[in-house]
C-alpha cells in the first residue's frame, strides 16, 4: 500500500461541495479585502482560541513580524528564538527589523530550552518567540517566568499548534500575543497564503490592526508606519468552512499519534515527548532515528512518504551563517536536524494507511 506523506486534495474533497458555496459567496459579493468574511472569521478564530482578538494577515511570516511590533519591538532589538525551528521563525524576527538570537532546544521535548535562555539574554533582549515546535506547546511557565522578571515580551510562534495547549488553556492564549498561519499544509490551512495574529490584550490587537494596513485609524490617515497584509475575503471565507471541522480533524490528528506511539514504544526510535501539562496537535509526528537514510530508503520502497522537518539548522542556512553562536551552544538542534524523521499524520489518513506505516515501521527497524 502507497501512503502518501501528505495529501491534501483529500480535505478538499471532503469539504468540497462548501468550499463551492463559500466562494460563490464571495464572488456574488463583490466584495474581496477587509469586508463581513474576514470580521467573521477573525471572530470565529478568536473564540477557537479562547482568545479576545484574532487579527488576520497575509500570512505566518507576517504575522510574527507584526506582533513583534505590536507587543513592542523596535528595530535592533534582539528577540530569543529556538534555533531548532523553520527559516520562517527567523525570517519574520528580521522582517520587523529586529535581530534573532538563536537558542538550543531541549533534549526531551525539542522546543526551545528555557535553561538557555540566560546565556542568550542580554542588554537589547526585548521578546522571546518560543515556537510551539510539531504542534507541541513550548515549555510557557519557564519561559515567562523568565520573560517577567526582564521585562521582556513573548510572543507564541504558533504557525504548527492551532488547538494546542498548555495546562488547559489553548495555543493564542499563552503569552503576550501568538502568530499563526495558515498555509495549506498547517493543521487549519488556505487555499494560499494567510495567517493571524491573536492575543487577548487590546493594546497589542490595536496595534496589529494599524500595522496590517498602513497604519491607517481612518481611511487616507496614517498614524504609524505599517504594511499592507490583508488575509482576503475569499481566504478568510475557506478558512471559516474548514474552522468548523478543525476540532474533529485535530482529534483524528491525536488518535493516529496515540497508535504510533503505541505502536512504537518497545522500539529504538525517539518519539515525541509528551509532558502532562501540554497537549500537542499533531502537525507533525516527528521521530528520532540513528541510520535515519537507510530508514527513510526502507520506508520509501515499502512505499511509505516521509520528511524531514528541518535537515538544516537555521544557523547552517548560507543566509543566516552570522546567526550561530560559541561552538556547542546550538548541538542539540545540530543533532537533531540529523536524526529526525517525520511519518504520515493527517487526519485523511485511513485505517488502513496508518495499519500500513506502523507495519512498515516496525519493519524497517527488524532489518537496520
Ligand atoms: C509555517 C511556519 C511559519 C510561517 O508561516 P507562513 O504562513 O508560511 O509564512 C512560521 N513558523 C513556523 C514554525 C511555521 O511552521
């Protein structure tokens, strides 16, 4: 059996015949950018959360650069990231003008160490953008315990962890303000590009509202120096359909973990860590392996997709050498770029499939 690391036209067939409805919506509307979709959604999103405000942008990486802004940061202030995380992380942190200043991850759970916050941390330290790493919140008490006594802002990265949590209060929910995206392979994706900000202080959402549109309080008035990022009708009229079956799609996302990690549990692999106080969402089912090509050859020709999610450490990318810190400072997120495997985990997936990629698994391991 063929199991496809990911395949999205299945979601789509699924909600196909109300995606046609939404964007038929829409076109008979007129109506394209800043209208009823967007307020609907940002509303629908928000309640999600559990949040107050929900913010839309045009896309993740947007998102994190304008709630860097809106919580306070100004160019060449420095804001603590994980280094075991996307280029997209960094990317946005740049984008607000500020300098990224990288932080290894901590051995068990992947996400960035609080105990090394402090030999990161220093006089033009402003914000920590803990990443909320496959789904998996980061470690927030440490973090903001941290963050407080500074005086410095946190904002959640949490383009991978829509309906997570963390001691039972969901992801947008746990910090100053949170960034998500929706890009169409994230557990709520868009037919394209989009993304939100949600926080629950007025303040901040104020602030990201102004900085998504020119800085504009009133139309040709611009109060602040801002940037065009809108998340359209059409975007924000999909992104509604498929809210409404996020809470089911993230279940099915936990009950495939909750097989692999049984599945798995007497074998060699590294699995995913799974502290009491957080409940991940599965974005990514990520693992650890030594012999980690041979395993992913085996996979591949017993015809089980996987991926890497990242085989390069953001301070080993040619755009971002500058970025690394002492030698050892960032080795657990070296070592992981070169020993973690992601499986198929999407909530499309058949009985049959995740029966099949368990197989093959325990498999591949008898013969390496
Ligand atoms: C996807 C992602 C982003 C960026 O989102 P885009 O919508 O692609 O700009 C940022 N951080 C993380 C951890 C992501 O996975």
């Amino acid at each position: 059996m063929n199991v496809p690391f990911l395949d999205l036209s299945r979601q789509i067939a699924e909600v196909r015949a109300d995606l046609d409805a939404a964007i038929a919506d829409v076109l008979t509307s007129g109506w394209f950018v800043a209208g009823p979709q967007l307020e609907s959604f940002e509303d629908a999103f928000a309640a999600f959360c559990g949040a107050e405000q929900c913010i839309g942008v045009a896309s993740g990486t947007d998102a994190i650069s304008i709630a860097l802004r809106a919580v306070g940061v100004e160019p060449g202030d420095e804001v603590l990231v994980p280094a075991n995380t996307c280029v997209p992380s960094v990317a946005g942190i740049e984008a607000a003008g500020a300098i990224p200043v990288l932080v290894d991850a901590d051995p068990v759970t992947w996400t960035i160490d609080a105990a090394r916050l402090d030999d990161a941390v220093g006089s033009r330290t402003r914000a920590v953008l803990p990443v909320h790493l496959y789904g998996l919140p980061a470690d927030m008490d440490a973090i903001l315990a941290f963050a407080r006594a500074r005086g410095l802002a946190v904002v959640e990265d949490a383009a991978q962890a829509h309906a997570a949590e963390y001691r039972g209060r969901r992801t947008g929910n746990l910090a100053d303000a949170a960034a998500f995206s929706f890009y169409p392979t994230k557990n709520l994706g868009a037919l394209g590009d989009a993304g939100a900000v949600v926080t629950n202080s007025a303040t901040v959402a104020d602030h990201a509202r102004l900085l998504r549109n020119y800085g504009e309080r009133r139309r040709y008035e611009s109060v602040l120096a801002g940037t065009n990022s809108r998340l359209d009708e059409l975007q924000a009229a999909i992104l509604s359909v498929k809210l409404r079956r996020l809470d089911g799609w993230t279940e099915r996302r936990r009950a495939i973990a909750h097989q692999y990690r049984e599945a798995f549990a007497q074998t060699p692999l590294g699995l995913p860590a799974a502290p009491d106080e957080r409940l991940h969402s599965f974005h990514l089912f990520v693992v650890e392996t030594v012999a980690r090509d041979e395993f992913r050859a085996q996979l591949d020709q017993a015809g089980v997709g996987t991926l890497i999610h990242y085989p390069v450490p953001v301070h080993r990318h040619p755009a971002y050498t500058h970025l690394d810190r002492q030698p050892g400072q960032l080795s657990v997120s070296e070592r992981l770029s070169s020993t973690i495997v992601s499986l198929p985990l999407y909530p499309e997936l058949s009985d049959a499939e995740v029966e099949a990629v368990t197989t093959s698994v325990l498999r591949v391991l008898q013969r390496l």
